[in-house]
C-alpha cells in the first residue's frame, strides 16, 4: 500500500490511504494520528493517537508497504506494536 502526501492543516504531515478512506497525520506536538474519513470530504475523525516517540508515521507507513489497504480503516491499527495497541485499547 501506498500513501499519498497532501498538504492539510493543522497537520504538518498528512498522508491519505489511496482510497482516501483513511490517512495518518502528524501534529505539531509530534502525535501521530490514524484518521478516517467523516461524511463530508474535508471532514476527517481520529481513530487512533500516539506519540511519534512510540511508532513514528515513518515507521506506521513503512510497515504497510507490503500490505493491501483494508476496508475497515480500523484494521490499519493492526501494524501497531502489541504494546502500543494494548495501550491504545484502554
């Protein structure tokens, strides 16, 4: 899968799935963020948050090269460290 970078505020970093139906962002306090698309076309909802620290963007969008892009945007969280994905998960 691939990503394609756009430029979108208030990210400095925002990168779209190619079907547009989920993107990974980067915030200024270096939090990434897994977004899904809302009903309107600039409307994006937070799915997941964690520090760049933990599991930078790099490394979330590195680990789903080899991988399709789900249906479910929700599945993407899967590429996420155990640790991290248990964190999230409470």
């Amino acid at each position: 899968m691939y990503f394609v970078t756009v430029g979108k505020k208030p990210w400095i970093m925002f990168c779209k799935t190619p079907s547009e139906r989920a993107a990974i962002a980067l915030t200024e306090k270096q939090m990434v963020q897994l977004l899904k698309r809302g009903q309107e076309m600039d409307d994006w909802q937070v799915l997941a948050e964690w520090s760049a620290e933990e599991f930078s963007h790099t490394d979330f969008m590195s680990a789903m090269h080899q991988r399709n892009e789900p249906e479910d945007p929700k599945e993407l969280l899967r590429v996420l460290p155990a640790a991290l994905r248990q964190k999230l998960s409470n």
